[in-house]
C-alpha cells in the first residue's frame, strides 16, 4: 500500500485483484440497509430494483472495520462474483463495469432494503422473485444503468458518463498484478 493510503483500501485492492470484471466500488453507509443488517439480514429479490442482487446479497456479519489484508481478503471472497456485500451495521459495498454502474447499483440495493423493511413490517412472508423472475427481470439492455444513472446526476453540472480513463486502466492493471 502506498504511504498515506486509507486502512479501508486494503478492501478495494482485493476486489480489483480477484474480480477483471469490476472498474468501479461504491463503499456506502445507507440508512435502511444499515437497519436491515443490524437484524443480521440482507434484503430479498422481491422487486424489479432487487432483482440484481438475487436471490440476495452476502452478509459480512463480522461489524469490525477491514483495516488489514486478512479481513479485506475474507470480505472480497464473500462478495465472490455477486454484484454486493452487505457489511452488517456498516453498510455495503458495490462493484460494477464502471463507477457509474456500481453507484446505481448502490442505489438499487438502498430500494431494495426498503422494500425488505416494508415486508417485514407486515408480519407477511411477502412474495419472492424465483430464480427465473429475478434473471429474467435484472437486465442491463436498453441503456438501463446509463438512464438510472443520468436521473440521479441531474441537474449536477459536474456530472458526466465518462469511460474509464487511461490512466484508471493502468492503475488498475498495476494493482490486479499479472495475469
């Protein structure tokens, strides 16, 4: 690790290393999937928004923060090839083909533990996407993210689709370490 760097980004460091597929993590500490974890659960495939993370994402029980290479290793192979990893009482973390995905991504799981919530609040079992459902319903055609995406930025001047930068490939590449 470079001198200086945060303890966190031990985390980042082992996903890139272990996942080609993700250019992008959103680390984030959401008010209703920050609820949901702390009842040691991970919200259910029972909406479209839910969909992506079917049948559900991983819970990292332990609520220790990842401060060395160790528990950054464990929580990168409990996130696996799944899109999440929900860090009990201390968020989640997602990854994506770019930043952009993995913040809708985010988003997405956010609605999703809502949703968890609001279920249980009935006392009902509530109704789950069966694996079919969950494929069938989690797609990324028509320009999905991209328009996900460009509702949460707007109005922000700053905001921008951009591809990943050069310079972010290299990086990335460095870090991943050969093939």
């Amino acid at each position: 690790m470079p001198e200086g760097a945060l303890p966190e980004v031990r985390l980042h460091r082992e996903i890139y290393r272990k996942r080609a597929d993700v250019n992008g993590i959103v680390r984030f500490q959401s008010p209703k999937l920050m609820s949901l974890s702390t009842l040691g659960r991970t919200p259910e495939a029972r909406h479209g928004l839910g969909s992506y993370f079917a049948p559900r994402p991983p819970l990292w029980p332990n609520p220790r923060l990842a401060r060395d290479d160790d528990t950054a290793r464990a929580i990168a192979a409990v996130l696996g090839d799944t899109p999440a990893v929900v860090l009990r009482g201390n968020g989640a973390l997602t990854v994506g083909r770019s930043i952009e995905e993995a913040t809708v991504l985010a988003w997405y799981l956010e609605d999703a533990a809502r949703v968890e919530l609001d279920v249980l609040g009935t006392g009902s079992a509530g109704w789950v996407f069966d694996p079919a459902e969950a494929a069938d319903r989690a797609v990324t055609t028509g320009r999905l993210f991209e328009r996900m995406w460009d509702w949460l930025v707007a109005g922000d001047p700053s905001a921008t689709s951009m591809p990943p930068l050069p310079e972010l490939e290299g990086a990335l590449a460095r870090v991943r370490g050969p093939a």
